[in-house]
C-alpha cells in the first residue's frame, strides 16, 4: 500500500446548479472537461489525473484517415468487418467523419504526434486495418503523451476544478434526474461523504479490465461506474464483449505490460516453442488477424504448454528508438528483444460494453452523459478494431460537450475562488480477498474462451460475493461482472470477443447488439442458472 499527496481542503457539500460534474481523470473525461471551457466543470478522479487511467498506456495511437490515399469510407468499413456485423453504422460513420478534427484539436493541446520528413502526420499500419492510419507519437508512446498534454492544459484553464483523490460511489437521483454525486476522498478510504452537485453529470471512469487476473489496465479499471449506473437504473449495451488483447508481456507482472499491437505491423511474427508459426493455418492475415483471432490462437498455445512469443529480431531495427515502452518493459524483464523472443499471453484490454449512449453521449437517464470506455456507443460492435478506442474517447466527449455548451446557459465563474485542484491523499490498496476471488472466477470462466457450464458456475459466484458485499464501492464492481457474466450466458453463439465453445458459430439472430437494465438482468438470472 502506498500513499501520496496531503489534503488541502474539501469540496463544499453543494456546488453551482450550473456546473457540469464529470466522473474520471482519464481521456474522455479531461478532453470533455477542456471542450467544455469558458462553462463550470468539476472533474472528480480516484487518482491524480491522467495517473489511474488506460489511455496514459496506450501505446498505438489514434486511427484517423489522414494519410495519403485513405477515406473516411475505408474507415469505416474495416471497422464495421472487425466489428462481426453488429456495429452501429450512424455511429461509426460519425466517429470516422470526425477524426481529423479532433486530431487537430489534440494538436491545439500540444500533443506531438509523429511528422514524416515534409511535416505531415505520420501514420503506420495496424491489424485488420486495410491502410495506414494509425497517429502516433515516437512509435508506441501516444497515449502518455496525449494525456501530458490534457492534464497540463486542465490544470491551466480556470473555469475546470479537479478533485483527485476522490472515488465516487453513488449518484443522486432526485425525481428521476441525476443531479449530482456522492464521493468518498482519500481514493475511497475517507470516511466522510461528500456531495457534489450540478446540471449534469458526465460518466468517463473507463474499463473493467482488472475485474480479471492477467490484464494491461490500471486498478482503477475494475467497471465501478458501470455498475454505479446500473445500479441507478441506466440501459447497459453489449456486456458480454470483452476483449483480450493478444500480446501481453508473459512474466507475471500485474497489470501486465503490453507489448502493442504495432510490432506486428512491423513484421513481427508469432511462435510457440517448437518454433512454429501457429497463426498462418488458423487465419488468411496470419499475425495480422482480427485481435480475438489472435488471442484465441495464442491462448491455445499456452494452454496447450507449448507457449507463444513474439518474434521482433528482424522487424525491429532499433528497438529502443522505435518502441522505446516496450524495450522498457523488456528491459525489466530481464529480456533483450534484439536477440530474444518475448514470451506474450492474451490479458483482459478494453470493453465493448457499458453505458448505452445516442450519438451525442446521452444515456437513458435524464441529466447523464458517458464517453469513453465506459460506454457503448455501437462504435466497436462485437470486437474493437485497434486504435479506434482514443478516437472513440475524443470524438463523444466533444459531442457531449458540444450539446451541453448549447444547452447550458450560464457562463463558468472566471476561475474557482478556493483553487482549481484538490488534492487529498492517494492511497493505492490491495485487492481484498472477495475481489481477488471475482477475478479469479473472471479469468477462468469468462475469458477469451467461454462454455455455458463454466458461466453458469461464474455466475452462482458472482451472486454469492455479491450478498457477502459490505460497501457500495464493491456493489458497484459486483454489479457490472454479474452484468458480464448474464449477457455472456444469454447469447448463446460466438461473435467477435465473446468465444463460447458450446455455442462455436455465429447465429443470424444473434446479430444484433445486446441491450439491458440490471432489472431485466436479474429477472431472467433464475431461468440461465437452471440452463
């Protein structure tokens, strides 16, 4: 356990009417926060920002159709394939449309993105993308940078109040509307409660990756806004979708260190430890297939003993000049990628699902936004195609920005008078005992391959541990994986992230995208068990 920071002050318990709240000091939440300027924001994050959040690790970049010869159209097409027929086309085609501009607005941030020789942006290739349309910045580095640049420029524009260190656990709900939050300081261990209220309130707290034991996302990615909006009534989408990315660094490190995706677009190739190739008879595009492609092949390697790894020897030239995180993390490994293979396994790292949102980042509940990961637009469908998720992040929080800048009509106080952060102390905790259980029961039976007997099981856990649950923090976690682990055993085929064995083809009438509320999830819990 490790803490930092020292508290300056509290929040008031009640804030401006006018003021916009946003849950999350990640990407989306930052971004919304800075497209919403001159208007009152407060951003409330469980970490300092940009500290607890997925998107300081991503390391591709940005899919944008900036390069030469790309389209929007083109766009939007690998996307809808990766997407295993249920993507939302108005969706996608939106997000696709808007790319560059909101690259340029991250430029306007500072971000430095990648140049080639004549000052235009750098693009290179990823998996399942038909172009080169990935913006990046120093090969693997864009996610770091990107949010350098955000927080920096939250921290100087004075209409944004930042309270970290403050884990949220409850909305309020008055006459069917959310009005506010309920926040517990010191990363949730305070013991007095604060309100904070406003106008409306936007939903950015990420993914729910370390609901599962091997994964590439923060602690603080463990789905406690989803389950904090389920909980409050709100329509989830498309559950059941998880996705595995295929080349997490295999030497035992939690959250796992990633080895992207981009070595592949470079030429690095797969093996096990016969030296094989395993990938080119499982797929036409062999290391370049579809991610859960990918990380089923992988998964079959390791479970079979025989291993995966990652061959970069020969694609990479300058290992520490072109992907200078991942030579890093080798480094601390004890592995040097020039010479060595670099042992890979699938890790839990990113999610389909969440919060249903319409185009603008407006849920089913009056007066509640959401973007991110989060959220589920429709934009990903079944399988998200790579570098489409920080697209995603900026696209949807500006929109939602944009509809709240129109709707809103008073102007943000020139800056907050009591100081624009505030910072208590950070504590980082261990899983207790019930969450460590949870991921177990995640990891063995709602991971990249899933049989109905398997989810049945995970499900009778998940609703054990959720009657032994003793704070709100843990019934908002619980809630999102007993949400999981209900659409996964619902949909009785294969598509996209969701791999069931019993189920291995897809089926016509499942192509569809999964909406439900927690009511309707527990209404049909009594039949799934009994299969």
């Amino acid at each position: 356990m490790a803490s930092t920071a020292i508290a300056v002050h509290q929040p008031q318990a009640v804030r401006r009417s006018d003021e916009v709240v946003i849950i999350g000091g990640g990407l989306a939440g930052l971004f919304c926060a800075l497209k919403l300027a001159p208007k009152a924001v407060t951003v409330l994050a469980a970490a300092p920002i940009g500290r607890g959040a997925s998107s300081a690790w991503a390391q591709a970049g940005i899919a944008a159709a900036v390069g030469p010869g790309d389209t929007i159209e083109s766009h939007v097409t690998d996307t809808i394939v990766a997407g295993d027929g249920i993507v939302d086309q108005a969706i996608i085609r939106a997000m696709a449309s808007e790319a560059s501009d909101r690259i340029h607005d991250l430029l306007e941030y500072g971000v430095p993105f990648d140049r080639d020789l004549e000052g235009h942006l750098a693009v290179s290739r990823e998996a399942a993308h038909s172009e080169s349309r990935i913006v990046r910045v120093k090969g693997d580095m864009a996610g770091r940078a990107i949010m350098e640049a955000l927080v920096a420029s939250v921290r100087n524009t004075p209409s944004i109040r930042v309270l970290e260190g403050y884990v949220v656990e409850d909305l309020i709900v008055e006459d069917g509307k959310v009005t506010g939050v309920v926040a517990r300081d010191k990363a949730g261990s305070g013991e007095e409660l604060h309100r904070v209220t406003g106008s409306n309130v936007v939903m950015a707290t990420g993914g729910i990756g370390h609901l599962y034991e091997v994964t590439t996302n923060p602690t603080e990615a463990r789905g406690g806004g989803i389950g904090m909006a389920a909980r409050a009534g709100a329509r989830l989408a498309d559950m059941e979708f998880v996705q595995f990315h295929p080349t997490a660094i295999d030497v035992g490190k939690d959250p796992a260190p990633l080895a992207t995706e981009a070595l592949r677009g470079h030429g690095a190739t797969l093996h096990n430890s016969s030296g094989e190739r395993f990938m080119l008879p499982l797929h036409p595009d062999a290391e370049l297939a579809p991610r859960d492609v990918v990380a089923r092949g992988i998964f079959a390697e390791v479970k079979a003993g025989r291993g995966a790894f990652l061959d970069c020897r020969t694609a990479v030239h300058d290992f520490a000049a072109e992907f200078p995180t991942v030579f890093g993390y080798c480094q601390e490994a004890g592995i040097d990628p020039a010479k060595e293979m670099i042992p890979v396994i699938p890790a839990a790292h990113y999610f389909m699902g969440g919060i249903w949102t319409d185009i603008n980042g407006r849920s089913s509940l009056p007066g509640f936004w959401a973007c991110g990961e989060c959220t589920s637009t429709g934009a990903h469908g079944a399988n998200r195609l790579a570098s489409n998720s920080l697209l995603e992040a900026v696209v949807f929080s500006a929109r939602i920005a944009e509809t709240l800048k129109a709707e809103i009509n008073a102007d943000a106080p020139k800056n907050w008078q009591d100081g624009s952060v505030t910072t208590t102390e950070y504590i980082t905790e261990n899983d207790h005992p019930n969450m460590v259980a949870l991921r177990q029961t995640m990891s063995a039976h709602l991971g990249v391959l899933r049989d109905g007997k398997g989810l049945r099981e995970a499900l009778a856990t998940i609703l054990h541990l959720a009657r032994e649950s003793h704070s709100v923090r843990f019934d908002n976690v619980i809630t999102t994986a007993k949400l999981i682990a209900v659409c996964a055993l619902n949909r009785t085929e294969s598509r996209g992230g969701h791999f069931r064995t019993d189920y291995p083809e897809e089926q016509a009438d499942w192509k569809r995208r999964t909406l439900v509320t927690l009511d309707q999830a527990h209404a049909i819990i009594p039949d799934l068990l009994e299969g």
